[in-house]
C-alpha cells in the first residue's frame, strides 16, 4: 500500500494529488475497458497493440504533463514531516 501512497501524494506524502489520481485511475480504466473489448472479440491483432499502445501513451503524457503543470502549487515538506511514518 505503501508505493500506492507514494504515487498518489505529493512531495509531503499526505496531500493526495488529483491530477495524480485522476491519472491513474484514467489508465486503470483504459486497461480494463481493453480486457473487456479483447475478452469479448476473442482476438487481439498487431493493429490493436499498436492502438493500444499509442492510446495508454498518451494517458500517461497527459497525466505527467498534468503533474508537470501542477508541480509549483503543491505543499512544501516540513522540517518535521518527512511523511512515510519513519521518523
């Protein structure tokens, strides 16, 4: 749960990011709607891999040019808080 944690907060480890949320669950939901589509067809050609990758690609860039935007707004580390619960 840990690495889940890290993915989805910011620098401090406590505010949850939307634009990282939003993100992932976007390519989560890009993937099952893809098992979905291929459980279905029964059939998975090259052109679809292709596809699917250009697809799945451009999820990823828009959320990490999303963070990228985003990045200048979120919260400072504490001198205290170093987050993960090690201290």
């Amino acid at each position: 749960m840990k690495i889940l944690n890290d993915i989805l907060t910011g620098k401090d480890n406590l505010t949850f990011d939307a634009a990282r949320v939003v993100g992932v669950l976007g390519a989560v939901a890009y993937i099952a709607f893809w098992c979905v589509q291929v459980f279905y067809q029964r059939r998975f050609d090259p052109a679809d891999a292709d596809a699917y990758g250009k697809g799945l690609g451009l999820v990823l860039l828009s959320m990490s040019g999303a963070v990228l935007l985003k990045k200048s707004t979120e919260p400072e580390v504490a001198m205290g808080n170093r987050g993960g619960g090690g201290n």
